[in-house]
C-alpha cells in the first residue's frame, strides 16, 4: 500500500511539469497529422545514386542510450528533455540490426565490425575475416580475409577516411582496412611468438600497408606506430605512453613514405597542429593523439590534445560512468548534425548505427522532466534506500556497504565520475546482445527498414553509391552513375567540431 501512494504522488506531482500545450488533445492530433503527412512523401523513394557514404558508429549506442542521451541533450537546452529530437531521430528511415556473432549471442565490437564494415558475420575477437578463424589462431586466417565498403569505395576510385575517438587500431575503425585473428594484436609487441613466426601483420602496420591510400585517418593510439620505448611527443617523461613496437619501425614515417610522388601527406598529434593546416593543400591526412577519450568535461582551448567525437563514437565506458557515455552521445549527435548540414540529401546516404548495446537502463517512474541522472522518486520496496534511474545490469558499481547496498543518497551522484549501480559485481560491465538502431538518409535510405542481419548494412550502402560486386543496377538509364566522394573538408569538420 505504501508503494502504491509513492507511485500516486510521484504521479501527482509529475501533473504540474506537463507543458500547457500538451494538456490540448488538439496539440497530440496535429502533431501526429505533421508526421503522417512526412510519411507520405516518403512514398516518393529516393533512388539517386550516392555520391557521397557517411556511416556513424555509436560504440556501445543502443536504444536505451539513444533515448536517455535524447533526454539529456533537451534539458543541456534547458527544456524537459523527453520531447526533444536527436538529429539521428529525424532520419526518416529506421531500422534494427541482429548483433550476435557467429560464435556469440552477445557478442563484441570486432566480430560487429566485420559485419557492418565487410559484410560477413564473423567470430567474436577476429577482425576482416571469416568465421573459419578461430581468434588467437594466426595460422588459421590465410585465405579468410573480408574486404570491407572502405576497400570497395577505394577500388572504384574514390576518396575514404576514418574518424575516430577511440585508437584507429581499435576493433570498431580497424575492420575497415585490418585481417586479424586478434582485436589486440595492436602492434607486434602484443603479438605471440607463433603469431609473429606465422607471418601474421599487427594491425597498426596493417594500417599503413592494406590501404596505403586513404585519404583521412584521425584517432588515438599513436604509440603502436613508434619503436619499444621510444618517448611519446606529448608525455616524453611518462614509460606507460613509450613505443610497444618490436620491429623497430616508425609507421608514422612509413607512411609518409608510401604516398606517391609529389602528394602532401600531413601526419598531426595536435588540435593546433590541426587548425593550423592549409587544407587545400592537403593530400593525405593522419592525425593520432595519445589516448582520444577525453571525458566531455575536460574538453578545452585549442590547446588540448587531438580529441573528439567523429565518424565512430566511443560511447562504452565499461566502468559505468552514465555522464561520460550520454555526454558523447549528444556530442556524436552534434557531429551527425553538422555533417547534414553540410551535405544534400539528394546525393549523401548517411547511416546512424552501433556496434552492439551495453546492459544500460534507466527507469523507476521517474516524472517528466526529472533530470536524466537524478534519482528515482520512489525508495526500493525491499531494502528502503533511493535509487538513482540510470542503472546496469552488472559491472563494478555493485557496492555493499555495511552489509546492504550503498545508499546513493550518501555520494555525489551527480559527479561526472559517479560510477553508476549494477546489479551483478564485475570489474568491467559487458556488452548487451539485443539488436540496435539503424538510422538512414538520403539515396536508397528505404533499403534500410524492418529487421536485418547486421552484415546487411554495408551491402544496402554500396548498392547505393554503385560500388562492390552489386552493380548490375547502375547500367540503367535511370540511375546513371555519380562518382563517390567522402566530403574531405566534412570529415575535418567533424573533428574540429568540439
């Protein structure tokens, strides 16, 4: 009885923060006539060829983080937070993605990877290549590699690059251009002995060596292109940021080096270093700090290390910091909005995915407009203590304290570190295996819609743009072909965006 008046008066309280406008059923009625009148026009399908791809990828982005970064990006703009619309909720087309991989129900960001980067489902750890290799088992790649859409756009001659917040070595970018039978085999000196003695590449190398000719590469991780124990450039004192590699080569040079004759190939470890580029005589482009998450709070002037969202979001902090992850998110978002600026509809397919969920929820009755890192309005029936709304499944923030779960109300909750509750104690919190969203726009957007296999999205993508094996289509009248062209100056604008 108790729980049911918390419930009514939490209920009656939420009355008085119902806006106005909302309590007038006609407000409802022609709100729903608007979007009713938008899905008509979709009736007129977009059936352009692609000029130009655009994938974002949210690490870690399922639906509840979408709808909690949703609410929080409302009330950064002082309103309630729950009528506010992401700029990937008004992508006109939405789909799901099956997110398992062939040897996993819930599966990681490598095996994902592979699927919305190469189109084939792969196996849990392995990156570029089929599901006949079995992780940490070099001598099982040959022969099993995948190419991914950045390959095929690169075949047929076209401009590519990867933006990034986490290591461009990471299992989310890497797939892109990498074959591995290990996401971590970052540079050789993570390598195994029998790995190395069976020929197989490490991924940074990969890096310089697959697709010597992408034209924009930024993200972190620049300490598996140097020698073992050379110092960093920004932290020259700090052993941790040294060099791992063992082969004793300066990728970042390598690099340089393979461009061809008479091409600017600019390689940057600094925003200043960034802004300060004339970019219309800028070539290739490679730019890597230390370490790219930087939480959204310390973010600063110019002078802060080459950081920030982009074209791949990190939104997974396996921690359980909520601020951290939904911070991102709503700064991904403000890169997918820039990017619509800058582009047209009527020749740029972009797509808004993730590689899988988090166990990330948030609930508890909470009323209208509560702020999306508050508490819950009620107390738990069973042990009497707050509780805030964010909450997950399991992961470090299972807390006793004196025997009973640690009462939030007795921490500062709202600190952008708070480690948010779990349910189950472990020293990192897992992915979740349910599907995720996909969101599209422009040409052949419809091609995305119901249900699919995530291996599905880059195959609807390049039918698109008339790239890949599916090009039978674009020898028709009616769909003449346009060259593909990754907006070089968009993507930079991405990155100088925070």
């Amino acid at each position: 009885m108790k729980a049911l008046f918390v419930l009514l008066l939490a209920q009656l309280c939420s009355a008085s923060l119902v806006p106005e406008r909302e309590k007038d059923p006609e407000f409802w009625r022609r709100q729903a006539q608007e979007t009713l009148r938008n899905a008509l026009r979709l009736q007129r399908l977009n059936q352009n060829v692609a000029k130009n791809l655009i994938l974002f990828l949210g690490d870690g982005m399922g639906v509840s983080t979408v709808t909690a970064a949703r609410i929080l990006k409302g009330q950064l703009q002082h309103g309630q937070g729950e009528e506010s619309l992401l700029e990937m909720d008004k992508f006109p087309f939405v789909a799901l993605a099956k997110t398992y991989n062939t040897n996993a129900q819930v599966p990681d960001s490598a095996g994902t990877a592979t699927a919305y980067l190469c189109g084939v489902k792969a196996n849990e750890g392995t990156l570029g290549v089929s599901a006949g290799v079995t992780r940490d088992r070099c001598n099982t790649t040959k022969g099993q590699e995948v190419t991914s859409i950045l390959r095929w756009a690169k075949e047929a001659g076209k401009a590519v690059g990867i933006v990034t917040t986490t290591r461009v070595t990471h299992a989310t970018p890497s797939a892109a251009y990498a074959h591995s039978a290990n996401r971590d085999w970052y540079s050789d000196g993570e390598m195994p002995p029998d790995a190395l003695e069976g020929g197989c590449k490490d991924i940074a190398r990969q890096l310089v060596e697959n697709i010597p000719e992408i034209e924009v590469i930024l993200g972190g991780g620049r300490k598996y292109m140097y020698p073992r124990n050379v110092s960093d450039v920004e932290y020259p004192h700090e052993e941790k940021h040294r060099g791992t590699r063992l082969d004793g080569r300066n990728l970042v040079q390598a690099w340089q080096e393979a461009k061809p004759r008479g091409k600017v190939a600019e390689y940057v470890w600094h925003r200043r270093g960034l802004l300060a580029l004339n970019l219309s005589r800028v070539d290739f482009l490679l730019g890597e700090c230390l370490h790219p998450r930087v939480p959204w709070h310390q973010l600063g002037p110019l002078g802060e290390p080459l950081s920030c969202p982009g074209v791949l979001g990190q939104l997974q902090w396996p921690v359980l910091l909520p601020r951290q992850a939904l911070h991102e998110a709503v700064e991904l978002d403000r890169a997918i909005g820039l990017a619509t600026r800058l582009t047209s509809t009527q020749d740029t397919l972009s797509v808004v995915t993730a590689d899988h969920s988090h166990v990330f929820t948030f609930g508890g009755y909470t009323p209208r407009g509560n702020p999306i890192f508050g508490l819950a309005p009620m107390q738990s029936d069973v042990d009497r203590k707050p509780f805030t709304s964010i909450l997950y499944g399991n992961g470090p923030g299972y807390k006793i304290v004196a025997g009973e779960r640690e009462n939030v109300s007795a921490v500062d909750f709202a600190h952008a570190d708070y480690q948010a509750q779990s349910a189950v104690p472990l020293r990192q919190e897992t992915h979740g295996g349910e599907d995720v969203a996909v969101f599209a726009r422009g040409p052949m957007a419809h091609l995305l819609h119901g249900v699919h296999e995530q291996n599905y999205i880059p195959h609807a993508m390049a039918y698109a743009a008339c790239i890949g094996s599916n090009r039978g289509h674009c020898n028709t009248a009616a769909r003449p072909a346009t060259p593909l062209l990754l907006p070089f100056l968009g993507l930079l604008l991405l990155l100088l965006l925070c």
